[in-house]
C-alpha cells in the first residue's frame, strides 16, 4: 500500500512541474510575441533545470524562445558575444531533439538563425580587431569556427587575434588545430617587378599593384598563391621556445625551417636551442650554413663566441672568435671575447 502511495505521489509532483514547465513556456511565448526579450528569458530561465524531463514539445519550443530572445538582446548591441554563445547552444539543442524525435518544426528557422548569427559574430569581430579589442575578437572568431569547422579561415583569424591579445595558451592551441588539419591558407598575392630594386615586390591588393605599374616604376605584373603553413609553424616553434620546453621547440622550428629556409630569425633560434642542449655537433653545423650566406661574418661569429662561451662550450667559443678576428681584424668585440674566455680558462686552470 505504502509503495503505491510512493508511486501515486511522484506522479502527481512530475505531473504538476510538467505543468509549470508548459505554463512558463506559455508566458515566455506571449512575451516574446510583444517583443519583451528580458521577460522570456527570465520566465524560461525558472524551468531550465527541469527542462530535460519535459516533453519533446516543450523542450522545442523552449530552446527555440530562448535562441530567438538571446539573438534579439544581441541585436540590441547588449553582451553580443555571452547572448550569440547561448544562442548557438540553444538553436544546436533545437536541432537534436527534433531530430531526435523525427519532428520537425523549427529547424530551418534554426539553422537560418545559426548562419546569420555566424554573420553577427564575424562582423563584431572583425571591428574589434580593427580596434585593437583582441581579446573579444579572437573570442568571436573562434566561436564562429565552432559553429562550422569547415570555415577554418576563422580558425586562423582566431589563433592571430589570440596571439595579439598575449593568450599564448589559446592562440598555441588554435596553431596546433590549424597543422594538424593541414591547413594552408592559400592566398593570393600580387607581384610586379621593380625597376628601381631590380627585384620582385609584393602587394595586397591589386590596386596597388597596378597604380606602380601605372606610373612606370614596376613592370611583368602577375598573380601567385603565397600559403601560410610557414607562419603557422613559426608561430609554433616560438610559442615553445618562450616555454622552454627545448624539445617540441627543436621539433618545431625543423619543421618550420624545412618550409621557410630562409628565414634567418628561425635558424638562430634552432641553432642556440642545439647549443643548449649541448648537440654540438648540430649546432656548428648549422652555424656553417648560416655564416656562408651572411655579410656581417665578424658580428656573426662573435655573436655565436658569446654564446658558446655562456653556455660553456669554451672550445666552440674559441673558434668563433677567432675565426671573427681572422674576418676582421680590426673587430674590437671579438677580441675582447676571445680575452675574457681565456681569463676564465685560466682561471678553471689554476682552481685545479
């Protein structure tokens, strides 16, 4: 008798939240209807914790009032970016449970919503990066590649504002996203010959290409496809680099410098990242590589004298120096390296 009692009252308590979750959603409807967004919000808000044990059509007409209304503050130029996220998980939440349900009722209107929301996100973040609010912008654009993954454009837009913003953490993740999808960000770039520079020169837009080949300064103008792996490795490497965890920040900056080996920014870093971690073997040899193509060969290799003689490979130092002054006798900086580490040689010596 007790346990029929048990059963008949919880039917009667879900019974009547049952029937306050569809008399909430029923005033969230009305208000909605006379544009009252902070109202609907607030009446679905009072039911939101119960509204997995709803019906499937209450559940569908909840998450449909609740993305509406959160678009509508949105617009309203209030919390853009909070309101558009809910907005995505609400429309998102719609989706599945009709779905689900094999009913369908506003799922087109859902999915239409999702793109102009997309839209929204895209624009707001594109005038917050063009006011330096990196912060929110990268917020934006990532949110957006969430919604489509296919667009990783905004995946790419979102690891730069990330980088710009100092969020090292995200920006690395959304990098690491963009390699492992193999991501090329083909763009095209314009290219005219300069008369003057007796070289190529690139610019981005084609107007300005084409105003230097209008006033005579540049000729053979033409069009290429310049991708962005390069950078995106660089910005990899750097970020271990600046972490010092030597190892991913080898493996990094090798796989940036086999698709950039020019850049001489990238083969310092890899070069003193050897010495540190005492692989002399490698670092001179791509020393070597790096003074053969320099003018400044005496800078250079005192440069790498410093180095050696900090990270105590005396006999590296030794050479670098002397292979400076060899250059350019006249290089004062080179003998006075080359002096203090004879001084702290003999000073090792006498400890002995």
């Amino acid at each position: 008798m007790k346990s029929i009692s048990q059963v008949f009252f919880c039917m009667l308590f879900f019974s009547s939240l049952a029937n306050a979750q569809t008399i909430e959603i029923n005033a969230a409807l009305k208000e909605l209807e006379v544009g009252n967004y902070d109202k609907v919000i607030a009446s679905l808000s009072s039911v939101e914790s119960i509204i997995s044990k709803a019906s499937v059509n209450d559940k569908v007409t909840f998450y449909y009032l609740k993305g509406t209304a959160l678009v509508a503050t949105a617009n309203k130029k209030t919390n853009i970016f909070e309101n558009l996220s809910q907005a995505v998980v609400a429309f998102n939440n719609l989706i599945e449970v009709e779905n689900k349900s094999n009913r369908y009722k506003y799922t087109s209107e859902a999915i239409e919503s999702l793109k102009k929301i997309k839209g929204v996100l895209l624009n707001s973040a594109k005038e917050d990066f063009a006011i330096e609010n990196f912060t929110d912008s990268s917020n934006k654009f990532y949110q957006a590649y969430l919604m489509d993954r296919t667009d990783t454009l905004q995946l790419y837009n979102a690891a730069v504002s990330y980088k710009k913003s100092n969020n090292n953490v995200l920006s690395l993740k959304c990098y690491e996203e963009l390699k492992a999808i193999n991501y090329s960000g083909n763009f095209m770039v314009y290219v005219a010959f300069s008369k003057d520079k007796l070289r190529d020169e690139y610019f981005g837009t084609v107007q300005e290409r084409n105003a230097k080949i209008r006033n005579g300064s540049h000729a053979r103008a033409r069009e290429e496809y310049q991708s962005k792996k390069a950078e995106i490795y660089k910005n990899i490497a750097m970020f271990y680099v600046r972490s010092r965890n030597k190892e991913k920040a080898i493996k990094a900056i090798s796989e940036a410098r086999n698709l950039d080996n020019q850049n001489f920014s990238l083969a310092l870093i890899e070069a003193n990242l050897y010495l540190e971690t005492k692989d002399y073997y490698r670092f001179d040899s791509l020393v070597s590589l790096i003074i053969e193509f320099k003018c400044n060969k005496a800078q250079l290799l005192t440069y790498f004298g410093e180095n050696c003689h900090d990270e105590k490979y005396f006999e590296g130092a030794e050479y670098y120096y002397k292979k400076a002054i060899e250059i350019d006798p006249n290089y004062s900086k080179a003998y006075a390296g080359l002096l203090a580490l004879m001084v702290e040689k003999s000073n090792k010596i006498t400890a002995k």
